[in-house]
C-alpha cells in the first residue's frame, strides 16, 4: 500500500471528506488529494500531525507491505 492508500484509508475509515480532513489540518482539499494519489507527498510535520491525529506510529506511513521500512 502506498503512502497515499494510507492516508486515504485513515480519512475513509473516520468518513471524512477531503474538504473535512484538508481542514482538520489546515489545508486545501487539492492537497490531501494530491497526497492521496501520490502526486505529492506530506511533509515531515504534517506526517506526524497525522501520525497524532489517526493515532498510527510515524513509521506506519513508510513501511512497505512485507514490514520493512
């Protein structure tokens, strides 16, 4: 699962739109979509602003589908 699968599953799994989580951290909708296609990627601070909010450790969103990072 890519890094954006993830964020996109976390957003999905708490029902909020891309609007909602844009706001819930203070950015556009475009950018939390870009960060769910993997157009862009978050930078360092909002993956631990997420890290916090989704309750998921930092390293979640860099681990590849058999565990490694």
């Amino acid at each position: 699962m890519s890094m954006g699968e993830k964020i996109r599953s976390l957003r999905a799994g708490q029902g909020k739109t891309l609007r909602e989580t844009g706001d819930i951290f203070g950015v556009k909708l475009n950018t939390v979509y870009r960060w769910e296609h993997n157009i862009t990627a978050p930078r360092a601070v909002m993956l631990n602003k997420m890290s916090e909010h989704y309750g998921v450790p930092l390293e979640w969103f860099f681990r590849t589908e058999n565990g490694s990072l």
